[in-house]
C-alpha cells in the first residue's frame, strides 16, 4: 500500500442527506490533486441512518475509513479519534454540513507547502444568521486572538490543514477542538490563514447555539492556563496569594496601629474580617500553586515527558541526525 499523503477527518453526527453529496464532491476533488488519500469519517454517536450509509460507501470504497462512537462524545473527541488514526503526512479537517466546500483543500495544501505547519480557513462572506452565530463568533475570535496570542479572524471554521506532527502531539479534551492553532503554539508551530468559501447549510440543523459562547469563555481560561503557565503554576497562584497575604498584612497592621496608638476598638470593624481573610486566602493560594507544582513534576517525570519540543536536531556525530519531534 502506498504512503498516504492526505488524511481528511470529518465528525458526523446526524447527517444522513449530507454523506453521499459530500462524499462524491470530496473524492473527484482529492482524486484530482493526484495525492494519495484517506478519508476518515467519525460517526459521533448518530440516531438517523448516517451509519448504514457510511456502511455502504466504505464497501464501495476501502479508502473511506469509518468511526463509530458507542454514544455522543462531542466533536472534540471526533477530531481527537481522527487525528489518532490518520496515516497521511499533512491532516485536513472539514464539517459534513457541505458549508466547507472541498475544492478549497488545494488551496489549503498550497499554502501547506510554503512551509507553514497549519493552515485555517476564514470564511470572509459566512453564510450562517448574524446575531446566533455570526456576532457571537466576531466577539470571541478577537478575544481568543487577543488572550492566545495566535491572530486569526475565524477560530471556529473545521476547514484546516496540518503537518501530521502537529496533530500527533496535540491532546484535546472537552471542548478544545477550536482552539488547536492556540494550543499548537506551544510546541512552536507557523500558523496561516485563507479566505475559504462558505455555504449555506442545505440538510438538517446546526448542532450549535448561543450557549456555545459561555462555553467557549471557560474553555479560553483553560487554555490561557495551558499556555501561560502548564509548567509553572505557582506562578499565577503563587503571584496571586502574595498579593492577598500582603494586603491583609498591610490591613492588619493598619488595624494593630490604631489599637496601639489610638486605643480604638478594633474587634468589631468589617476591615479587621477582611484582613483574616486575605491572609488565609493568601496561604491557600501558594499552597496550591506549590501543590500545582508537584502535580506537574509527576506528570512529566513519570511519562518521562519533557517539557520542550525539538523540530530538529544537526550533530556532526550522526546521532539522531535530522530527527524530528
């Protein structure tokens, strides 16, 4: 079997009208490209006949691999069972709502080749209600651009390509799946992004709504957390219970100094509370973060896993020449 070049992942859930069109269109494109391919579809948990139909066209082509979920798992699990499973060198993700369009992947694939490590799509004329999806989204691609550092005008388009070492080392939970550039960057990657075509959905219903925002808030945090400080927690809880120790040190001792010089009486006053609890509040922090640092050491020293990543490596003893991470 020949080395496969490209690996299109796909989650599906509940788009039985969808398959066979977007099957057809997919493979004339990525038979055109003259690569070699593999289709890899998820089946995150479907109730209509999206499977049997998968069924039908894996008979009929051994290049389409399918994925079963036992249940629903969300489409961050989806992505990270298709990244597990994909052979090809450069991974490409899409939607099975035929919004992405597939004769964008050469475009993708282009841009793969000027050496970036991940290309994204910005759907620039998205096709999708303004205030449910479109404005919620405009809010949060400044803020996840702003807070990760990784610009990008369209967080939440699937259509992407990557290097199949990005994605290898890349591991999603929860709701992740939209912030893998962000996450990616940890490990030092070049990141692009195209204008890509969008459509209009022609089957079924969106899977999303505005309760998707307040998700994707808590998941930012994580992933502020993740970046900044993974390997150094005590220096967000550690900064933290400083500051609260020292402003209750300073209200106490401006409490202790009136009781001292003006005999004032202090048992009763709010401040005094106030004080108690930035100490105590100050201790528990640090402990934390000493704590968050024992945790780390235990995460990476028992998977003896470093805390770096390597691109490549030139020795002039020939030890490990051009390997990469």
């Amino acid at each position: 079997m020949d080395q496969v070049i490209l690996s299109i992942v796909i989650p599906l859930y509940n788009e039985e009208k969808n398959i066979v069109p977007l099957y057809t269109h997919l493979k004339r494109v990525l038979e055109e490209s003259g690569q070699s391919y593999e289709i890899i579809i998820v089946d995150d948990g479907s109730t209509d006949r999206s499977f049997s139909l998968l069924q039908e066209l894996h008979h009929q082509d051994p290049r389409l691999r399918v994925l079963r979920f036992r249940r629903n798992f969300g489409q961050t699990a989806a992505f990270a069972a298709g990244f597990d499973y994909a052979q090809g060198d450069i991974v490409i993700t899409m939607d099975a709502d035929l919004q992405n369009d597939p004769d964008d992947i050469p475009l993708l694939l282009k841009k793969i080749e000027e050496g970036y490590d991940v290309v994204s799509g910005w759907r620039v004329e998205r096709r999708d209600p303004f205030l449910t999806r479109r404005f919620p989204s405009l809010v949060a691609n400044w803020l996840i651009s702003r807070i990760t550092g990784i610009h990008l005008h369209d967080y939440g388009c699937s259509l992407k390509a990557y290097r199949r070492e990005v994605v290898k080392q890349i591991k999603l939970y929860g709701e992740l799946h939209r912030f893998i550039p962000a996450i990616a960057s940890w490990i030092g990657v070049s990141v692009a992004e195209i204008p890509v075509r969008h459509h209009p959905r022609r089957f079924g219903r969106s899977k999303y709504g505005l309760t998707r925002t307040f998700k994707v808030v808590l998941d930012l945090l994580t992933v502020w957390f993740l970046l900044s400080y993974s390997t150094r927690p005590i220096h967000i809880f550690g900064g933290l219970g400083l500051a609260s120790w020292a402003l209750g040190v300073i209200l106490g001792g401006y409490l202790t100094f009136l009781k001292l010089a003006f005999h004032q009486d202090i048992g009763g006053r709010p401040l005094l509370l106030l004080a108690i609890l930035l100490v105590t509040l100050g201790v528990q922090l640090i402990s934390m973060g000493l704590l968050g640092e024992l945790i780390v050491r235990v995460y990476y020293e028992s998977q003896r896993k470093p805390i770096y990543t390597i691109r490549e490596i030139l020795d002039t003893s020939g030890r490990d020449e051009g390997r990469q991470n």
